[in-house]
C-alpha cells in the first residue's frame, strides 16, 4: 500500500504540471549522512557515511503555497563496515560506497518562508566504489589484522532503487534556501542480502525568485 501511494504522485504528475500557472528552475548542493537498513543492516556493525549531492531542480507552482517539484540529482550512497561479521574468522571493514542518479519528485506546500515537501523518488545506480577489506574477527582490543581485499562489483547490486523523500526548508525572497531531507529506500540495493538506502541530506539550493503581482499582470 505504501509503495503504490508513492507511485501515485508519478503518475499524477502530468495532470498536475498542465495545471502550473508557472515555472522556476534552480540547482541545490549539499552534504549527507547515509546508513544502511534491513535484516542485514544492523547498526551494531555498521557505521554511517558521509558524502554528496547535488543537481538541477523544476519547480512547477500551482498556487503561491503549492507547488510540484522535481530534482535531478548525483547522490552519494552507502554506509561503513565496522567489522561486520563475514565467517567465524573473518569481518568487513571500511566504506562501502555507491553513486547514484536520482529523481525525487515532491509535493511542496509553503507558508511564507517555510516549507514542507515529500514523495517519491527513482534512483539509479551509476558506480560503486568500495574500499571494504577482510579482517581478523575478534580482535579484542587491538587493531584488526587486514587479511585481504573484499572485491565488489556492478554485478552485485540493483540497478534500480526506489523510495521515499521528505523534508523541512525556509525559502528566501532572492531565491536561496537551506533544507533538510530524509530519504528512505523501499527495496534492497543488494542483490544478496537485505540491505536498503537510509539518510539524511542538508542542502543549500537556488530557485529564480517568484514573478511579482506587477510582473504577474504584465503577463
């Protein structure tokens, strides 16, 4: 049920753009905080990771507290290894990172300055770059010895992933915003185990400033 609510906002959104009374473009940069969930996601093993997004962004406004916004985003993904458990001899440790290319597609309401948004999103997997590593398990209190390299690739993951966004946001009058984001993944990006996108994105962003009531009668 949860998925096919998300969906709706997909597939309602050609009805809602021929609506628009008119459009802003913009672009917004920022930092996140990822973390992996699912059954073999457990934050006892795994850390979070810090990375990057940032893209061009439509907004489709209805009326001066709703509007439609779409994103097109490069999003860094993924989460640590803190010595997750591989065997009875061996864990896994360091960064497992992915990028992705990703289309939210939000409802935004406002009211003045402030804003809330949320829907789905569509992500794409364009690379993976992992440093995850062996290493001795049950080490006690000492570093780990590294027994090798844990090789990764394109292979092992989804192509596709899926989810929701949601987020909080003041919005100036030139245009500038500051926003924060949660975004969840509603299925594994891993082919093998249950592993899901999990974060927290904080975001500076532009969008060309609203036309005045003046510039709107010109029109």
């Amino acid at each position: 049920m949860k998925k096919t609510l998300l969906f709706l906002l997909f597939i309602l959104a050609p009805v809602l753009l021929a609506q628009a009374q008119y459009t802003r473009f913009g672009a917004k940069v920022g930092g996140s905080l990822y973390a992996v969930q699912g059954d073999d996601g457990s934050s006892d093993v795994t850390d979070n990771l810090a990375g990057f997004h940032g893209g061009v962004v439509l907004c489709y406004e209805f009326v001066s507290r709703l509007a439609l916004q779409a994103e097109l985003l490069y999003e860094q993904k993924g989460f640590v290894y803190d010595e997750y458990p591989l065997n009875v001899a061996e864990a896994l440790a360091d960064d497992h990172r992915l990028h992705y290319l990703t289309l939210p597609l939000m409802l935004k309401l406002q009211k003045g300055g402030l804003f809330v948004e949320g829907g789905p999103y569509l992500g794409y997997l364009l690379a993976e770059n992992t440093e995850v590593v062996r290493v001795e398990r049950n080490s006690g209190n000492t570093e780990p010895a590294i027994l090798g390299d844990y090789p990764l690739s394109m292979d092992d993951f989804e192509r596709w992933d899926y989810g929701y966004t949601v987020g909080i946001g003041i919005e100036m009058d030139n245009g500038f915003s500051f926003s924060l984001h949660n975004t969840g993944g509603l299925t594994s990006f891993s082919k093998t185990l249950d592993q899901k996108n999990f974060g927290f994105k904080l975001s500076i962003g532009y969008l060309i400033p609203s036309p005045s009531p003046d510039d709107m009668m010109r029109w």
